[in-house]
C-alpha cells in the first residue's frame, strides 16, 4: 500500500504544492484546513506523515500536534510557520514532533524530509516488531530469562524467571548485586563474571539450594550483549529447571544399572527382575555364565538386597586353591590336623554364618569335596578338617560356574545329588555377544569409573571405536570390555578415545573374524604366558589382566603347564 500523508494548513495554494510534491513520491494524499477536518480524515485511519502548520487561522497548531500524537503515537509529523520561533520550536520537538520547517518551502528540501520521516517510521515499525518478537519468546521461554545492563542492573527478567528464580517487577533497573530471592545468588555471581570477563559461561546440571531448604537441579547458560558497534553493553543468561529431568534420567539410570550391574537389554531386565524376587528367598542359586559376564556381582546382589545384606558376604575361588587347602579353607581346621596346621582356623562356612557364601568356580571340585558339601547342603553342619565335633552353621549357598554341569553328571564327574541341590534355581547371565545394544551402556559407565579412578576429565569414544566394539565378539565378555576402556583411557591422549588408542590385538582380531572368522588364541604360548606374568611380579590376577583372561582361563593354563 501507497504511504498516506495529511497536509494541514489553512493556505490552499501551499496544500496544492505540497499535495503535487507527496502525490509524485508515491504518497496517498489528504488535506485539512481547520482542526474539524483533520479530526474527520484521523478516523478514517493512520498516516505515515503529517505536515502541520503551526499557525492555522485561529487554531494554535501545537494544539493539534498533540491531539494527533495521542490519537497515534508512530506518526511522523513535521510542523511548518511562516514565523519562526525558537521557543515554539522547542515545544514542537519537546511534544513529538519529527521536524521543524520554514516557509518558504523548497522542494528538494519537502522531499527529502517526507523520505527521512518514512525511513524513521519504518525503523521504528521494524524495532517494534523485533521486540513484539523478543516479548513473545520472553512470554512463551519456560526458561528463566535474565538481563542486566553493564552496570549490573537487572533491565528485563521474563516470567519464568519471576516464578523460578523470585525476582518481581520491583527489581527492574536495580543492581541484581542488592536482589535477595531466597536462594544462594549462584546464577548471579556467574552473570557479573561473565559482564567483567566478557566469556560465556555453561553449568551443567548444578544443585540450587534456596534459604527454606528445598533444593532444584538447574542448568546455567550466560553471555554477554554486544551491541552493533561491538561494545558489551550487558549480558543475558538462560536458567533452566533440570529437576525433573534429572529425576527421570536417575529413575533410568537405575533401571538401566541394578546393584551395579549394568544392562538394558531385556534379558538383563529379566534377570534383575529374578534378583528381586530371590533376593528375600534363602534358597541355594546356581548362578551359571561364561568367565566375565559378572557372576560374582549377580552374587553379591542377590546377598546384598535381602534380608542377609548386614552379614557377612564370603567368596570362594575353588579353582584356586588344591583340593586339600580348599577344604581347610572352606570348613576350617584345627591345630595339628597336618603338618604346617600350627594354629586354629575358622573356616569360611562359619565366617559366613548368618550370611551368604559364593561357591565360584564350583564345577571344578572334586567328587571328594563334592560329597562333604553336599552333607552341608543337607544338614547345614560340618566339621572342621581333624576335628570330629560338628558345627552348625545358618549360611545362603550361591554356587557360580562357566560349565554344563548337567554335562558333567552325564559323565560322571560331578554327583547328580550335588547338582540337584545348587540348581534350586538357576540364573543364567548372557554373555555379552548375546546383548551387544548394553556396550555402549557399558562403556560410558567404565569411562565413568576410570575417570575418577585416573582424576582425569571424562572421556568419550569416537564413532569408529565404537563401531569396532561392537563389531567385536567378546569371548572375555564385560571383564575384557572393561579391561581394554583401562587399557584406552591409560593410553589415549586426548578425552576421545579413537581407534588407535584400542589394544592391537582387539583390532587384529576383528581383522581376522572378518576374513576367516577365526580368532586367534590371545595367549600364543608359553613364552607370552611367563612374560606377563614376570611384568606383573607374579600377581596372577594382574597377568590375566594383560592378556586378556579370566583368571580361571590362566589358573587353568598354569596347571597344564606344570602337567
């Protein structure tokens, strides 16, 4: 649409002119004489200009300039006299009047005032609406929005920030330093350091304690306010209400991690659904799963969520240890019973008494000992070994193995009685090829424990290594995973742990099972097995550690090398 202009003055040859002069650049054009008539083309809508003469018959033009400025506040009149006058000059500008001209009137100069009056309304019309926009966005933020100006003066909080963080609209155009809302002033503080260091500031996730107590989790953002000639003229932050969120992601994290054991696949989510349920039973479980899958925290789970969590917890290797010390480790001795038996011993039965015993390893017993704990299963009584005087122990037997041992019944090597009694209930852990959508679960909680193990800033994995973690068949299962991110966070030298950070054998590895499948043994021969046993002076569960085994798996391969 055509700008309108509405001419005032009570000479009808300066209204022709100036009609002709506006009509030309474009102007839809109205002329009044008297204040009537200017009252009656008003209602007819708003104009972009206004040409007003100061002096109009009767009629003091300043009078009409203000009536027009209270009809509408945006037009842009200019005021014209014949008689010029410094003091009503003043008064024109002082009441809103965009500019002041001086018959006689020349065209360029007509011209040239009509075109700075559009340029101003526009400016003005396109600011108002920048700031229409700025009011929405302040109106529909759910976060709270702060503004200070470089004096510290709080100059515009939205209401969010007035219901979040306390503040009214008594606070506007004060020193946000002087503000008390009830709560400590962190996100003030951090506003005023980012005004002084003109540096952006992010808090993540940070507790804010009010002065009643209650507490919220709140995420901060802030920077400063440049203006076009790049000088800060303030800064605006951005509070956000985590609490809720942060609620919800705690409320998945622990579905997502039972007793500290990591899984959200659905077999894991049934397994700790059976935890839950066992915990409170006192019946023998037979936990069974591949070495490194993590029975022994199925086990400790199951003790520490039931009623027996403040007894004792006593764990037995019975792979480590000969068949004649695991007796006297398990049921004890007395003095004498043997050569070196130069002392009592309690045994772990009745260390554990009152609590839980973890039986690991328990397909590797002999049909000796198989037998004695069978009598303990059924009679809940032992003696110690040289000793004949029964005791009475109240213990919850959990038995862990990486073997069939239904297998091993059928060929005689473990007792079928024996058997009967641990497999009461049976929990089978998944091995870890089986529930590959858990690696990156997994991953980001060993990223997480080596970060506060090393005191190092957290890591993250780059796609491509976590493309070949997954791609990975895992035969030492989460132990293994959970060696190589040691192995990663140790080596890498930067917070992304990249392919060239992973251990070489794991790469050769997937190399080899992408072109024969075929995986070749981590342990070459005996050499490899001594050299890492000589780096880790001897300690065994170190040596399996380097070479990526169970310590099961290397107990095993030192007994067929002395055979």
């Amino acid at each position: 649409m055509n700008p309108r202009a509405l001419i005032v003055d009570d000479e009808q040859s300066i209204q022709r002119l100036l009609k002709e002069i506006l009509s030309l650049e474009g102007f839809d054009v109205d002329c009044a004489s008297n204040s009537l008539e200017v009252e009656s083309f008003i209602q007819t809508g708003e104009y972009d200009l206004v040409l007003l003469d100061i002096h109009l018959g009767g009629v003091n033009g300043l009078q009409i300039l203000r009536h027009l400025r209270d009809h509408d506040e945006q037009a842009h009149i200019v005021m014209i006299t014949g008689q010029p006058d410094l003091e009503t000059a003043t008064e024109a500008l002082r009441l809103g009047a965009f500019d002041y001209l001086m018959k006689p009137l020349y065209l360029h100069q007509v011209i040239s005032t009509a075109k700075r009056a559009l340029r101003s309304k526009a400016l003005i019309e396109e600011n108002r609406r920048k700031q229409a926009h700025l009011d929405a966005i302040f109106r529909c933020a759910t976060e709270a929005i702060i503004l200070i100006d470089n004096e510290n003066r709080l100059i515009q909080a939205n209401e969010s920030a007035f219901m979040s963080c306390g503040y009214t609209a008594e606070h506007i155009n004060t020193s946000i330093l002087s503000i008390q809302t009830g709560c400590k002033g962190i996100c003030r503080q951090k506003l005023i350091e980012v005004l002084k260091s003109g540096a952006p500031c992010h808090l993540r996730r940070f507790e804010c304690c009010k002065l009643d107590g209650s507490k919220r989790v709140l995420s901060f953002n802030a920077t400063t306010v440049v203006d076009k000639d790049g000088i800060v003229s303030g800064a605006a932050a951005f509070i956000r209400d985590d609490t809720q969120l942060d609620f919800l992601e705690k409320q998945i994290s622990r579905k997502n991690e039972y007793a500290g054991i990591v899984g959200k696949d659905s077999s894991m989510q049934r397994m700790f659904s059976l935890i839950d349920a066992l915990a409170n039973v006192q019946t023998t479980v037979l936990i069974n799963g591949e070495s490194g899958t993590g029975k022994e925290m199925v086990a400790a789970a199951l003790h520490h969520q039931g009623v027996r969590r403040k007894r004792p917890f006593v764990k037995v290797n019975c792979l480590a240890l000969s068949e004649h010390l695991l007796e006297s480790e398990l049921f004890g001795h007395v003095r004498g019973a043997f050569t070196g038996a130069i002392a009592d011993k309690t045994g772990r039965f009745q260390k554990a008494d009152g609590g839980t015993i973890l039986l690991d390893e328990i397909g590797d017993i002999s049909l000796a000992m198989q037998m004695r704990l069978l009598r303990v299963l059924q009679e809940h009584e032992f003696e110690r070994v040289g000793d004949a005087n029964p005791i009475r122990v109240d213990v919850r037997v959990i038995a862990a193995t990486n073997q069939d041992l239904a297998e091993k019944v059928r060929m005689g090597t473990f007792r079928q009685d024996l058997y009967y009694r641990l497999n009461v209930i049976r929990l089978v852990i998944p091995p870890l090829r089986d529930r590959k959508d858990d690696i990156p679960l997994l991953v980001e909680h060993f990223l997480n424990k080596f970060s506060l193990k090393f005191n190092r800033p957290m890591w993250t994995v780059s796609h491509e290594a976590m493309e070949l973690l997954m791609r990975y068949s895992w035969p030492g299962n989460v132990r293994e995973l959970e060696h190589i991110i040691e192995y990663a966070t140790v080596f890498s030298s930067s917070t992304i742990i990249s392919e060239k950070d992973l251990p070489h054998d794991l790469t050769v590895s997937i190399l080899q099972d992408r072109t024969d499948g075929v995986r070749p043994p981590v342990v070459q021969n005996k050499l490899s097995l001594d050299g890492a046993l000589e780096k880790a002076g001897g300690n065994k569960a170190k040596a399996a550690r380097l070479l990526g085994l169970s310590r099961s798996t290397l107990y095993r391969m030192l007994r067929d090398d002395l055979s």
